[in-house]
C-alpha cells in the first residue's frame, strides 16, 4: 500500500471511530445531570418556568437536571457561557426574546450568533408584557397617561429589567407610538424594576402579568394596557394592544430551549421528545397558563423558524424606532 493510501485509510478510519464514539456517546446520554442555563435571576417568572421544566425532565431522563442562573446584560452573559460550552447535551440553555432576537437586532455587542452557535430544540412559550403604573400616579388607561404626560413633560420615569431587554424595548415602542413623554431606568433585574414600582420609587414600568397581577388585583398598582391581540385571564379588566391603538405592541416575549451548535442530531431530537412531553403534561400547562402563558411545542425546526422570523421582525422595529441608534 502506498504512502498515500495509507493517510488515506488512516483518516477514514479516524472519521469512523469519531463518528461510533458521537453515536455511542448520545446513545448513552444522559449518564450525568445536565444543567439548564438560564440567563435570569432566581425567582423571576423565567427562573420559575425553567424549574418547573427541570423537575419534569428529572424524572424523565432519570438524571438530575439542575438549573443554573447566570443573568445580566439582558440575558446574554448567560448565552454566551452556553454557547462555550461542549456540545454534548449536558448543557441546555433556556433563551428568550431578549437573548435570541432582540440583543442581535439590536447590535448589542456578543461573542455568539443565536443562529450559528446554537441547535434549536423546542418553543417553550409566550408571554404578553404589561405596562404597569403606580396608583399614586393617578392614571388608569393610556389615554390617562399621555394626558398626564403632556401636562408634565420629561418628569416620568419607567423602569424595566435592563437596558436592551425585550421590556425596555417595548417600553421605548409604546412612549415613541403612544406619545408619552418617560425617561428609562434599568435594574439589575426585571424583578428589582417591579418592586420599585410597587414602592413607587419610579411610577411606571413594564412587566409580565404573571408578576404583575397580584399587586393589580390588591390596588398597589394599575394596569394599563397588554401587549399583544388577546386579553389573558389574569386581568380580564386590562385592554390589549389592538384595542388601546398602538398596533405596534402586538409583541409577545417568548422562550425556547436551544443548545450549543453540534450537540448530537439525537439528543436534540431526545430533548425535544421529553420537554413536548413536559408541555402536554395537564399541570405543568395549567400552571402556565393561569400565568398568562401559551405553551409551546413544535420540532426542532419549527423553533428554528421561529428563531429567524423574529429576528427579522425586531430588526424591522428597531429600524422604525431608531432605538439602537441611541
């Protein structure tokens, strides 16, 4: 044989033992626990769904699945750590809007690309936002607020969970189309922007009815208006975008689940297998949606799609708002 056939048959022969140990490898997954990376603080409405996730898919793939928080810069310190990580199915990283759409149409600056560095698994769900206002303020419809707003213009502050965020977003979306006249303020988290609501430490912000609905319902704060075409059952009373006029906030905040580009084609149809489970389970749908959220489901591709559209779309908004060029 031939020096060059020899190379030949020895990089053949690589590439097969290569290939049987991927296969051997997904065929044996899990054989430790795999980590859920969330790009959120504990105990917000994020962090609360991924456990929820956790705990189904613990029992399904007989190995601890465990939920890691790494938040900041609206989600994309955790994206990166998940992006970086082997793709071996023993990370999984629960996105979001923020991290997998709006922070790339946005220019937000990152060392991974949502889709070239990422395998998509599964639509998890969506979630309309809320604007909220502390009752103090004495607002209780939009039309209240602009009012208010051109009586006391460049006095209003909203706070949100971050610069960048898909609530900063939307909140930049409806002062630009509604007309309102409010300064932003980002806290470390979307759940340190809601309690200074609450405290009325900034009189508006921008929410999830999930959170939000229980200081509405006991009058610490007013609910202004739903993004989104559909009321949701947890406030009935507030009017959705179509109805308040601002067509623009037909928006939805959604999460999936994806993991790092090249995690074995059986593992991610495994991972899509069980979390559909998961999904269908009547507990885990019921608790969803008392929260105000459409479960998700779908293939791999379905996701993907997904994935792309909404990146076009928040392109187009931040092209029409001129918020990245802020």
């Amino acid at each position: 044989m031939s020096e060059a056939l020899r190379r030949l048959a020895g990089g053949l022969l690589a590439l097969l033992i290569a290939g049987l140990s991927t296969a051997a490898a997904a065929q044996a997954w899990p054989a430790r626990p795999v980590r859920i990376i969330v790009p959120n603080s504990a105990g917000g409405i994020t962090d609360v769904n991924a456990r929820r996730l956790a705990e189904k898919l613990s029992a399904a793939l007989g190995q601890q699945v465990v939920v890691e928080n790494k938040p900041g810069a609206s989600g994309t310190i955790g994206a990166s750590a998940a992006a970086k990580a082997k793709p071996d199915g023993y990370t999984v990283f629960f996105g979001s809007t923020s991290s997998l759409a709006l922070s790339p149409a946005l220019g937000v600056p990152t060392d991974y690309d949502p889709l070239k560095s990422f395998d998509p698994v599964i639509l998890f769900g969506s979630t309309p936002m809320l604007v909220i206002a502390h009752p103090a303020l004495g607002v209780s419809t939009v039309g209240d607020l602009v009012t208010l707003s051109r009586r006391r213009p460049g006095t209003l502050n909203y706070g949100t969970g971050g610069s960048t965020s898909t609530n900063h977003f939307v909140g930049e979306v409806f002062r630009r189309v509604a007309g309102v006249d409010m300064t932003h303020v980002p806290y470390k988290s979307i759940t340190q922007a809601l309690m200074a609501v609450v405290s009325n430490e900034v009189p508006l912000g921008v929410d999830y009815p999930d959170t939000s609905a229980e200081f509405v319902r006991a009058g610490k704060l007013k609910a202004l208006v739903v993004t989104g075409s559909r009321r949701v059952d947890l406030l009935p009373g507030v009017p959705h975008a179509l109805e308040a006029g601002i067509p623009q906030l037909d928006l939805l905040g959604w999460v999936g689940i994806v993991v790092p580009a090249g995690t074995p084609r059986d593992i991610v149809e495994r991972l899509n297998l069980e979390i559909g489970k998961a999904l269908r389970a009547p507990d885990l749908r019921e608790a969803m949606n008392r929260a105000g959220w459409e479960v998700g489901g779908g293939s791999p591709g379905d996701f993907g799609g997904l994935m792309r559209s909404e990146q076009g779309r928040w392109a187009k908004l931040v092209q029409m708002t001129g918020i990245a060029r802020e």
